[in-house]
C-alpha cells in the first residue's frame, strides 16, 4: 500500500482546476474551486504540519458541533485531533496540548550543550559529567539528527506551545520480541512542573503500545530523585523492585527504584 503525497494532490487539484477554467462552464469551474478549498494547510509555529478536511468540520458543525465541543472541553487546537464517529483522530501524532515532540536537528548542538552544562539535571538522570567540547556535542548531534527508528529506539526533542525547546525524551532497551522497553526524559529546570515532561510520556506510551505493539514500559529512577518518583506514581506505574546501594553521588550511595506499567495498566489509568 503506498501514501499518497498530500503536497502532490494539491498541485493535481489545482492543475485540474486550471484545466477546467480554461475549457469549462461557470458550474463547473465553481465545483473544482470548492475541491480546492476542501483542502488547507494547518500549522504549527509556522511549520505545515497536516491537511485538514473542512468538509468533515461542516460535517460535525450540522450535527451540533460536537467536535467542537469535544475539542474546547479538552483545549486541544483544532487542526491537530478530530472526534469520528466518537473515536479520537489525531492529524499529528506528535502534537499535544501543550508540548510537540520532534526529531533532532543539527542546529540543536548548542541547545544541548546548555542543557550539558546542568550538573544537578544530569545527577537526577545518570551521574555528574564530565566537560563536553562544544564540538563533541555537535557531532553527537549530528550523528542523531540522522539517525531513523533503529530496533525502535529513537530520541525526540520536547517542544512547547512556543516552539522553545524544554527537553528530551529517549527510549532505549526495547525487545520487540518480549514487547518491552524503557525510556529516560528529561526537562529543564526552569520548564519544570508544567507537565510537559508526564504528557510527553503519555505521548510515547500511547505511541510503543498502540502503534509499535508493545506491552510494558520499565523505568530505573534514582530513589533521590523524589520530582520523578512522584511523577511516575502519579501517572500510575508500580514500583517493582529496589536494588540496593546502586548509585554513588555526593559521597553517599543511593538505591534504584524499578517501576513499571503494562499496557491494560495504561490503558486503565486513562
């Protein structure tokens, strides 16, 4: 099965459009222009995101504007989820209330090499590092911005409603055969506390369980990391396990907690 190309349908549509304004009748010319503006382009922070089908908005709005309704209780933007049929249609997937989750580009080397310069952001998710060049970040940055899907782990750049960056989300040891896999996120200080970092999880859990079939999500966190246990426990993982004495930091030695979530244990906390 092959996609059709939505920019190329446009230019068929406006083609055909001028082909019929040449040779045919007033009718008819009418007819293909409404075609046309059947289709629009919807943006987010400028960028051409998905086409959207006015003639479904007409559609809901002669049924008592239901969509609409549905859409301002959730205050989701209208170009980017559609109720059919009372199931959610999400025209992109990675648009959210509040955040868009995006590939990598090579102009973020100097976003993450800030967010490197963090020394308590990087305790909280692995341990103190070490200075990076600003070069070695750059070609990190490089080497992910091409990097596709590979054994389903990939790594996203958190946006907000702004288009700023506020963080990053990872996934990593995913077993397609067991169906289970893990993920890391994390969102700079001063970004914290919006929730952008529990809907971008929501994001990627929605994403391995109902797109990549996958089952359960495991997470290790830091037992001081007492931001992201609560966060966790809130949106409804079990904490599994506890492995002693695991972390050494600010000359003490800390314990990991293990938390995981099934998919019907997700699909139960919605």
């Amino acid at each position: 099965m092959s996609a059709v190309d939505p920019i190329i349908s446009i230019r068929q549509s406006m083609s055909n459009a001028r082909a019929i304004r040449q040779r045919n009748s007033p009718a008819q010319l009418a007819s293909a222009t409404h075609k046309i503006e059947g289709l629009r382009w919807s943006h987010f922070d400028g960028q051409q995101c998905c086409l959207e089908n006015k003639r479904h908005d007409k559609e809901v709005s002669r049924e008592g504007g239901a969509n609409a309704a549905w859409q301002r209780e959730r205050g989701l933007a209208a170009p980017y989820r559609r109720l059919v049929d009372g199931m959610e249609i999400r025209l992109n997937f990675w648009q959210g209330k509040n955040v868009r989750l995006r590939g990598i580009e090579p102009s973020d080397a100097d976003i993450f090499f800030a967010w490197n310069m963090d020394s308590e952001m990087a305790r909280r998710l692995d341990f103190v590092w070490p200075p990076v060049s600003q070069a070695q970040v750059k070609r990190e940055i490089e080497e992910l911005s091409q990097k596709k899907l590979e054994h389903d782990s990939f790594t996203w750049v958190i946006e907000d409603t702004s288009g700023a960056a506020v963080g990053s989300i990872s996934t990593h040891n995913c077993n397609a055969r067991n169906g289970t896999f893990s993920y890391g996120v994390g969102v700079v200080r001063e970004h914290q506390r919006k929730g952008y970092a529990a809907e971008a999880i929501q994001m990627i859990l929605k994403y391995y369980f109902e797109e990549l079939r996958y089952q359960k999500v495991s997470v290790a966190v830091h037992s001081y990391n007492e931001e992201s246990i609560a966060l966790h426990e809130k949106l409804g993982f079990v904490r599994e396990g506890t492995l002693r004495r695991m972390i050494y930091t600010r000359g003490e030695y800390f314990d990991v907690y293990w938390y995981g979530m099934t998919k019907e244990e997700w699909e139960r906390s919605g």
